[in-house]
C-alpha cells in the first residue's frame, strides 16, 4: 500500500515527459501549404486549357476563307469543351471588328463592329462594348479586320476557401487573331433568327452585325 501511495505521490510531482509541440503547430501549416500548392497549381492548369483550346479555335477561325454559321460555332464550342473539361454552364464569343479611325492611339481610336455571336448565352457585343476592350485589342491598321475569341469556364477549387484562400470562379480568356488567308471572315445571315434557316443541332441564333459599317475612307 505504502509503494502505491508512493508511486502516485511521484506521478503528481513529476515535471518530466514527452509532448510533441512542435508537431502540434506545425502540422496545420503543413496541411495548409499542400492544400493551397495544389489548388494554385490546379488553378494555373485550368486557365492555362483555356488559353490552349482558345488558341486553338481562334486558329481554326483565322484559316476560313467560307462563311460560317451558328452550326460552325456551335462545333468550336464543342471543341472547347471537349478540350477543358468545362462544365455545361461554360460559354464562347466570336467578334469580326475594325478600326474606322485614329487606329494608333488607343484611348481615342474607333473600333466598329462586323458581326458579333455568342453560344451558350453569350450575348452578342456591340459597338458601345468596344470601349472595355482595349486591353484586350491590340493596335490594328485602318480598316483590317481582327478576330476577337472570348471564353468562359466555370472553375471550381479542390479545396474550400477556408483551407486555400481560393474561391471559385469564372475563367474567362481573350485571344486576338487576324484572317490569314481572307480580308474578313464572313457571317452567313440566312442562319439568322427568323430567316429560315436551319441548324442541325436545332440551336438557336443570338447574332449582331453591322450591315453598313463605319469604312475608313478611301485613301
């Protein structure tokens, strides 16, 4: 009894012992820094699918030198889709453009629009929506026409915003070409809304376009 009491009395006033403190602290930032790596890397990979099947529709755009129509663009959609895993609620643009006058300075030039579709959507641009869009166009000469390709995808982190710091998001991506062997790549207008046309896949047209756009003068 006396060696029991003994042994409890020692327990009681023992200062020694083993508590891994260290791990204890470190161990949330370790489980913090793998979190946000790979949510950052993640991140990166989506946008940077974007940009690829962006490129790569836009290519295929700038080689036509035939009118196209809803069905065509429809197609690149399907491609882009294919190309980024996006979800069904993702979206695509395509945007003929010129520059009408003071082509060489950006804040003061004129962008005029051709023709304007959006899938999924995506509404059609205007000419009033050229002036949030010259960091997206670059300087182009009076009169050339220029390809504007918009994407959008809906991205969604591995990980909650409490443990990466990383909403979700939409990943939207501008990429610029020219017609490479035509001077302007043309919309087919008997694909219009009420004209009669019809679409394979049974879509629906949502287009704008100028019918007498603003020209440069003739030099």
């Amino acid at each position: 009894m006396n060696t029991l009491i003994r042994r409890l009395k020692t327990l009681m006033t023992a200062a020694g012992g083993g508590v891994s403190v260290e791990a204890v602290l470190v161990f949330p930032i370790l489980v913090w820094s793998a979190t946000a790596m790979y949510t950052f890397y993640d991140v990166y990979r989506a946008q940077n699918a974007t940009y690829r099947a962006n490129y790569t529709i836009s290519d295929m755009l700038s080689r036509e030198t035939n009118a196209i129509d809803a069905n065509y663009v429809n197609g690149l959609y399907k491609v882009f889709r294919f190309m980024t895993l996006a979800s069904p609620d993702s979206w695509i643009r395509v945007t003929v453009l010129h520059c009408v006058s003071a082509c060489d300075d950006k804040p003061n030039r004129n962008l005029d629009l051709d023709w304007s579709f959006g899938v999924n959507g995506a509404r059609p641009l205007n000419d009033s929506d050229f002036v949030h869009y010259d960091l997206h166009v670059p300087l182009v000469a009076q009169g050339n026409r220029l390809i504007l390709m918009e994407t959008s995808m809906h991205y969604d982190p591995p990980f909650s915003k409490a443990l990466a710091g990383f909403s979700e998001r939409e990943l939207v991506s501008h990429v610029v070409t020219r017609p490479r062997f035509a001077p302007l790549l043309v919309w087919d207008h008997s694909y219009d809304t009420g004209s009669g046309g019809n679409h394979s896949d049974n879509s629906e047209d949502h287009a704008s376009y100028d019918d007498d756009p603003d020209l440069p003068p003739d030099s």
